[in-house]
C-alpha cells in the first residue's frame, strides 16, 4: 500500500531538488524485510594497547608512594639529630 501512495505522489508531485529526488529514490530502494545475517568483522582488542586502570587512580597510587617516601626521609633526618618523629598518620 505505501509503495502505492508513494507511486502516485511522485507521478503527481515529481521531486524538483537532487536532495529530494536522491531521497525519494533511498525510499524506494529499501527492502521492506530484514537483511538476512551476515557474519561481522572479528574485533580484536589489543590487550598491550588498552590501559586496565585509569591514569587518575595510577597518579594517585604514585603520588602517596612518593609522600611516603618523603615521610621516610624525615624520620631518617630526624632520627640521626635524635629526634623521634612519628610521621602523618593516615
């Protein structure tokens, strides 16, 4: 039935634009049923390419093993004046 109507309106009302006569033609083109299926492409994620943990939480981890580092420091510094430091506790 829409093919029909579809017939009728371009014998009645032709398409003036190319915009509008490649769409009419699309329209026309499109099967009415479903494509049968067609195996797809294998997709294949590198694993070598792909982080598994994201920057922030990496930058994070490194940024308190270097305040731990730093603490250590201290308390070596500290420690050879004789002085007991105790650090930040977390």
């Amino acid at each position: 039935m829409r093919t029909v109507v579809e017939w009728l309106l371009g014998l009645l009302l032709p398409a003036s634009g190319t915009r509008r006569a490649d769409a009419a033609r699309t329209v026309r083109s499109e099967p009415s049923h479903p494509l049968p299926d067609r195996p797809r492409p294998l997709v294949v994620i590198d694993g070598h390419a792909t982080p598994l943990v994201r920057p922030y939480l990496v930058q994070h981890e490194r940024e308190r093993e270097r305040q731990a580092q730093r603490e250590r420091r201290t308390a070596l510094v500290l420690a050879t004046a004789g002085i007991d430091y105790q650090g930040l506790s977390a």
